[in-house]
DNA sequence: CCCGTTGTTGACTCATGAGTCAGTTCCGAC
DNA sequence: GTCGGAACTGACTCATGAGTCAACAACGGG
C-alpha cells in the first residue's frame, strides 16, 4: 500500500487510468519501451503510431495523449538512451577514480560496446533509424555524437599533451575513435562472429593505440 | 550523323523517344542520375517518384517503364555506384603495379575519400538511406560491403604474413578499416571543415598504421 | 502510307497511416 | 452522491504517394 490505494502497479495495462505523476511518468516509459522495440524492429517508416500503441497495450489514441506527433516520440526516444548510455558508462568509472587514461579510455568503450551488446536495439535505433531522418534526426543524432566527440577529444588532449598521445588534431582523432565504435556497433547487428563484445571492445582500443605496424621496442 | 538520324543526343528531354539499346540504356542513366539526386537531398522515404520523374524531365508513367518498383530503382542505383567506386579505385591503382602493400593501401583509401568527396550524393544513398530499409537493403548493402571487406581483408593478410602488420585476425581488422573510413565519410558530410579528402585518408591510414602511442624506434 | 510495336503520358485508383475529435470512463474533491 | 476534469478510446478524416492503365505518339517494316 505505498502511495495510497495501489490498484495494481502494473500500468501497462489498458483501462487502468495513470492519475499521479510517477503513474504517468511510467505509462510514458512504457510506451517508451514498447516503441523502442517496435521501431527497431521495423525501422521508422515501416513503424505506425497503431503498432506502437498495440505494442504498448494502449489505445491509438493514447499515445498522443503523452506524445504530440511520432516525431516527438522518436525524439523522446533518442533522449531516452542518450541518458541510459551515458549513465552506463559513468557507472563502469566509478571504481576507477584515480585510473590512468588509458585505463579510463579502454572501460568507456568497454563498457560501450557492453551496452550496446545488451540493447541492441539502442543500436538500430541511434545509428539506423535516426540516420535516415535527415535533417529533422539529423541535428539531434548530431548533438548526441557531439556530447561523447567532445569527451573523448578531452581525454584525448590530456594525454597528448602528457606525451602518452602522438600529436595530430584532438577532434580528428575523437571523430575517428567514435566513427569506429558506432560503426563496428552497428556491424555487429548483421555479422554475429561469436566475439563478445569485451573482446572487441579490447581489440579496438588497442588498434588505436598500438597500430598495424609491429613495434619493435618493449613496452 | 552517328547511327541514323540522330535527331539531338539530349535524350534527358522528355517526348524523344528512346529507340536504339544505346537511347534506352542513356535514359536509363538519366533517371538513375536524378534519382541519385534527388534520394540524396531528400532520403528515401520523402522522395516520390514523382519527384524522380521531374527531375529526370520525364513523365511519371515512364519512369515504372524502366524501372518495376521504387525499390528496384533504388537497387539499380546501389549497384551503378559500387561500380563507379570500384573502378574509380581500380583507377587509382593502375600506376602502382609493382608497389608495395602500404603505398597501394594507402592509394586506395585515398581513392575513396576522393571519390565520396567528389559526390557526396553517393555517401547519403549508400550511408544513410540503404541503411535505414532494414532487411531489403540491408543485405545489398552488407553485399557491397563484402566485397571490399574482402578485399581490404586479402591485403591485410598479405601484410601479416610478410611480417609488415601485426598479428591478429585479418576480418577483423578489415571490418575496423572499412568502418573507419565509411564513417568518417559520412561524418564529413555534416561536419565540414575545411580539411580535403586526401588529408583525411593519410591521416586515417597513418593512424591505422601507427597507432596513437608514440613510437620510440625509427623506422 | 499504313499498321503493329514500343515508348510515353498523366489522370486515376487504392491502400495506408498520421493525426483529430466527439464521446466515454474513471478519479478525486467537495 | 455528484460534479468537473483528466485520462482514455477508436472510428473517422484527409493527405499522400506507389503503382496502374487506357489512350496516345513516334518509329520502322512492309
């Protein structure tokens, strides 16, 4: 009995009104949840505002009750797992308060692909369907990219500058670094070696690191 | 007076018939090329093959004359600038034919830049909008993809075993490769600065090669 | 010069799906 | 209890756009 007079907390359910703001709020991630699946499924066009809300065990009507357009929705959405991706990593540096960059670098993308490999709709979502969008998602997607570029480029300066990074412009390597995770992300969707994602994760920052070229001196 | 009575090679213009093979393969460009167009400025899904016709100054009906479906169009399209690509790489190539594995790497990635450089329509069609049709292009596109993973994979592996490249496996590193460079086009498309495509190439084939980590030895 | 073929046209059909809205039901307040 | 309003419903509207088709026009062969 914790606010009052808890019908059910199950409100995903139809019929089954969201009158307090936290009910409302998770009627909101319940279609939240129900369109991420759908969308990633079908791809945004191929997705109607019907089999979202059919997913979501709601009325047509319903959804633009908490969502003024589709658009919106999608919008929400990306908002949605910008946040969740972003958290996620956050929580894999916690216990590596003092850690050298690289020890930081190498866990942030760990911790990336691991999210991504858990969600893989996240994936379809942010790097197929809000690519497509042109324009409208463009600029959104953008300023996601932006946001993780902008950390990364930091880190990136601060160890070039302790010489643990060969000189060349911060942002093109960030720009690199961040077109090879989304990018191998999303070939991982199709291509399903049996490589966990740590691994890859592993592999990645270590080609960027090391390079192709053997090295002749020991570390 | 080629063939016959060549009446005005302009077959873009709408109510001249195309009779010969040669016509009919020439108008079947001029639509290809404005579809590219027109895909490209507004994606996929906005653009009608109304919109198709009008800019390839042709009727609506003529356009289901050369091609089924939008969908078949837009396959066309996809194989026409594989094409294009592949052989403006074998271009790059043809003066380079006892070079070593570097220097053709790095005039093949360079070709490429400079090819999505020079039409960045192709960049949009083949980036964004064959990403976002899940499954129906998906497969040509991952096709596409294939055969220059394939490529980049042989290269590597030749490199490997003549000790020039580190150890480890070959697919993966190409897959890394080819995400690299694809993003990093498309990223080019929003983010302009000033920087020209052969410097982006080096600098991305530098970084594959080198890695970040300074290195000690001269080479 | 006529006729069959083949290319061309654009108005039309028809399905689809976003968004609306008039109505219904549930809830808390008084 | 009953009232007002907020949450909810789903049938409807309306625009849009892919694909069709009947008519038309250029061409080449006879």
């Amino acid at each position: 009995m914790a606010t009052r007079r808890s019908r059910s907390n199950d409100v995903s359910a139809a019929r089954v009104r969201a009158v307090s703001d936290e009910d409302k709020e998770r009627r909101r991630e319940v279609i939240l949840t129900a369109a991420k699946r759908v969308f990633a499924k079908k791809g945004y066009h191929a997705t109607t505002m019907g089999d979202v809300a059919k997913a979501a065990r709601i009325s047509y009507g319903s959804v633009y009750w908490y969502f003024d357009t589709k658009d919106a929705l999608f919008h929400a959405l990306m908002d949605d797992q910008e946040l969740a991706l972003r958290s996620h990593i956050d929580g894999a540096l916690i216990d590596l308060a003092g850690a050298d960059g690289e020890a930081v670098f190498r866990a942030s993308v760990r911790a990336t692909f691991e999210f991504f490999e858990q969600d893989r709709d996240v994936v379809k979502l942010l790097f197929r369907d809000a690519v497509v969008l042109g324009d409208r998602f463009d600029r959104h997607l953008a300023g996601i990219y932006e946001g993780f570029i902008g950390d990364i480029e930091e880190t990136i300066a601060a160890a070039q500058s302790a010489g643990h990074v060969v000189e060349a412009p911060a942002r093109m390597i960030a720009f690199s670094v961040a077109a090879l995770i989304s990018q191998l992300a999303v070939r991982r969707l199709t291509t399903d070696d049996g490589v966990p994602a740590s691994v890859v994760a592993d592999f990645v920052v270590t080609l960027l690191l090391d390079g192709l070229r053997p090295r002749k001196e020991k570390p």
